[in-house]
C-alpha cells in the first residue's frame, strides 16, 4: 500500500502569519501541499475579519493549492478545561459553526472541511456538522466523510495545541511518521504556529515530512472530495 502524507498548521494569525509563510515555503520546495486550520477569533481579541493581510495570505495559498479548514469559531473553552467543541450539545455546536461560516464567508475563504480546536470533538457537534452544511471532519483518530459515512482511521501526530513539544516527543513524532509511511498508512502531521518559531519543533515537522516523502507517500489535504460529478470542496 502506498501511504498518505497529510501536513496541517493551526493558530494562523496576524502575529504567526510570516512564521507560517516561511513553512509553506519549505513545503513548496518539497510540493507538500498544507491544510491551514483557521478560526475566525483567537485570544487578545484578534478578528480574522479585521487582519486584511492574513486574508489576503490565505486566499493566496487556497489559489496555490492549500486548503482552508474552519478550526473552530473562537476556540474558547466552553467547559473547565475543555476545548471549544469536546462538549458543546448539538443546539450550542450548530450555533457556533453557523456564526464561523457566516465570518469566514465574509472573509472569502468559506470551506466545507472542519477541524476542532485540539481535534476533539463531541457528539453534538458530529451532528451539527453535516446539518450546517459541513462536509469533511477531520477528528483526532480519523478523517471523517460526512456525505458518504465513511472514515479513514489514523491519529494525528502533532507539536502544540494539545499536543507536547519537547525533544523526546519531537524525537517520537519523526519516528512514528516514518514508520506509519513504511506501513503505507496516513500520516497526519500537525504544528501550531508559534512552535514553528522554536528550531526543535520546527526541525522535527520538516523531517517527519522528509521520511514520509522518502517512504513515497503521496500528499493529500483535508479536502473533501464529492461524488462523481461534483466539485471539490476545500
């Protein structure tokens, strides 16, 4: 079996957006298409709709190749300690997305494809999300096909948001992507912005990339890809 290589970066804001540009950069020299996870509000009250050149910079990207995925609406925890969307009942959930959609249809990178602040989400918003229109879930265990009920099972492997950044995790994530790419699974890495500023994360992200490359695995997106017929939706 041929493996998979799927590479997402979240926290892509106004204060990360030239960290961001420049892992792009090593990506298109290794035509490594991105996922860019994006929510409309982050903390220190930043507004997608209100930073004109991020925007600019991810519609740019979308055009290049990347895909646009709704990372949440302002990923603040709804419950004690708990991501945004880990708890939310279906009427919260479908309120939430609805209100992202709207921003991010203002903002001309609308998607279809989502993915919940530290990957975790709940029941109620699983069935909030084909009802407001969304078709892709990528959870932290699998990609989900909203459409067709199906799932590719495969677990994130990730640097920040949730996940660690030490040496000895970067050291583990490098270790685990190629040995998922030797098997021919999907490998699904993901970096939060800020840790691209750190060298060990940094470093460790480029060469999980490389080993799965070497082990041949194709790239892909969180893109969901519609009957045929259709059109793709990012």
């Amino acid at each position: 079996m041929v493996a998979t290589l799927i590479v997402s970066v979240s926290g892509i804001r106004d204060e990360t957006r030239e960290l961001v540009a420049e892992f792009a950069d090593e990506m298109d020299r290794r035509a490594v298409p991105l996922s860019l996870l994006v929510a409309p509000r982050l903390k220190d009250k930043y507004r997608l709709v209100r930073d004109e050149p991020t925007q600019d910079w991810l519609r740019g990207r979308r055009e290049h190749g990347d895909v646009i995925v709704l990372h949440g609406y302002d990923q603040a925890a709804t419950k004690k300690r708990r991501a945004e969307f880990a708890a939310l009942p279906q009427h919260e959930a479908t309120l939430r997305l609805l209100a992202a959609d709207r921003v991010m249809e203002e903002a001309g990178l609308r998607t279809r494809a989502f993915a919940a602040p530290r990957w975790l989400v709940s029941p109620g918003a699983v069935t909030a999300l084909p009802r407001t229109g969304f078709r892709l879930l990528a959870g932290a265990t699998g990609i989900h096909d909203l459409d067709r009920g199906t799932v590719v099972r495969a677990r994130v492997l990730g640097i920040g948001e949730g996940f660690r950044a030490e040496p000895w995790w970067c050291r583990a994530l490098v270790l685990g992507a190629g040995r998922t790419a030797r098997r021919g699974g999907t490998v699904r890495l993901a970096v939060s912005a800020k840790q691209l500023a750190q060298p060990g994360p940094r470093q460790a992200m480029l060469d999980a990339v490389d080993l799965a490359l070497h082990h041949e695995a194709r790239v892909d997106t969180y893109r969901w890809k519609p009957r045929r017929g259709g059109l793709e939706v990012a």
